[in-house]
C-alpha cells in the first residue's frame, strides 16, 4: 500500500469552515514534539508536505490534506507546546477537544501519536478517554523507536499496550527511519469506509 498524492488544501484557525464533505478524516493528534509531522510526511512519501515548525502560531490551526482523492488526513494543533501560554495552550486543548465531540467531522479514524520512550502522557490519557467515550475508532502510534535499544522498546510498548487495553492497536515507528510504515498504513486504513468512492477504496485498502 502506497500514498501517491498528497496535498495541502486548507488551514482553519478555530472551530469554523471544517472541511466537511463525503471524505472521511483521517486524525491526527499527539503532544507537540512527538513527531507528528514527520509521521504525516513520512506516511505520504513527502518530506515537506507539513512543515516541521517550532512556531507555535502555526500549531494553532487544523490542516487538512486531501490523500489520493478519497480522504483527509487532518493534523491537528500539538498539543503542550512550551513557550505558549497556560491560556492559550487551554484553548487549543479545547479546539482538539470539540474537533472530536462535536460530531461535526466525520472522523474514519484517529491516529494518536506517542513518544516510544515517553509513553503515555495525561494528554494522551484524556484523548483516549474521549475517543473511547464518543466510540471515535483509533489507533496508537509510538514514535521514535530508533531512540531505543531492543529491550527498552519491548519494554516500553509492553507498558504502553497494557494500559491502553488490548483492543487499541498500538504501531511502533520510525518516521526517521521508515520502520513500522506499511503495517501503519494498513492499520490507518482498516475499517474505513469511504462511500463516495468505492474503487478507491478498493485501492488503498489493497495489501
Ligand atoms: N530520532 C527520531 N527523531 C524524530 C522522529 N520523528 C521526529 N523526530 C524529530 O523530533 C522533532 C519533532 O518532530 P516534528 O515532526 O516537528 O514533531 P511535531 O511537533 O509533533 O510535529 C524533530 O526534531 C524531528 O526531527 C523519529 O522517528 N526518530
Ligand atoms: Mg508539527
């Protein structure tokens, strides 16, 4: 399985102009520095397709990208960005929040991205907690696993998937390295259905 098209088509600032149309989103959310924008690139064969930014101006938006002409894959703000305010970091909290609660996107899958070597954070709790309550399917993806020897990532993915539950999935990756990309793929992509466009479907959910 294989992205051949990626592109960006818009920013939204706030809970107004959702992309909003047959297509399915595609989520993605994790704490900022988890490497959510490597895994988006990384995911779509572009190395610049999000730009891997420090500002956190440019983390306040909710950017779609239209994949192969049958879904969005939506990156949304990072969450716990250092240098901005307590005030600020709770609106962007909340924005993320409502993304999911509203019932406004219609969301095929969210991916949760979590530092391997970190494991799960109290915002990664709260997401899973509200994911699970709204019955959003998702996945879990621990990044970064080129940091870790082999015993350490075995035993941090151990502790990851014992306190998700063994109905979550969780996919370890490199999105330095390209480790872990195609079971990824395939797991994004699992259950989604998309309605408008059943030979697409037909395609990416291919092997
Ligand atoms: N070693 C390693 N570094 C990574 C990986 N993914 C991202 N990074 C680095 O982590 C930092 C944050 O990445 P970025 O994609 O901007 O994170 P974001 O804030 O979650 O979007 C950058 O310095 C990346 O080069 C990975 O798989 N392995
Ligand atoms: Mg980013």
């Amino acid at each position: 399985m294989n992205i051949t098209n990626a592109k960006f088509i818009r920013g939204v600032v706030g809970s107004h102009n959702l992309l909003v149309d047959e297509k399915p989103h595609i989520a993605f959310i994790g704490r900022s520095n988890v490497g959510k924008s490597s895994v988006i690139n990384m995911l779509v064969n572009q190395r610049k397709l999000v730009k891997s930014s420090s500002t956190p101006g440019k983390t306040q938006q909710i950017n779609f990208f239209l994949i192969d002409e049958c879904c969005y894959f939506v990156d949304l703000p990072g969450y716990g960005y250092a240098k901005i305010s307590r005030k600020r970091r709770e609106k962007l909290r909340k924005l993320i929040l409502w993304y999911f609660v509203s019932g406004e996107a219609p969301i095929g899958k969210a991916c949760l991205i979590v530092d391997a070597k970190a494991g799960l954070r109290d915002f990664d709790r709260e997401m899973m907690g509200v994911l699970t309550e709204y019955d959003i399917p998702f996945v879990v993806i621990a990044n970064k696993i080129d940091k870790l020897n082999q015993k350490n990532l075995h035993r941090s993915l151990v502790s990851i998937q014992e306190e998700i539950g063994d109905w979550v999935e969780v996919f370890p990756i490199s999105a330095k390295s390209g480790n872990g990309k195609e079971k990824l793929l395939k797991g994004i992509f699992r259950g989604v259905s998309f309605p408008e466009v059943e030979e697409m479907d037909d395609e990416i959910v291919r092997d």
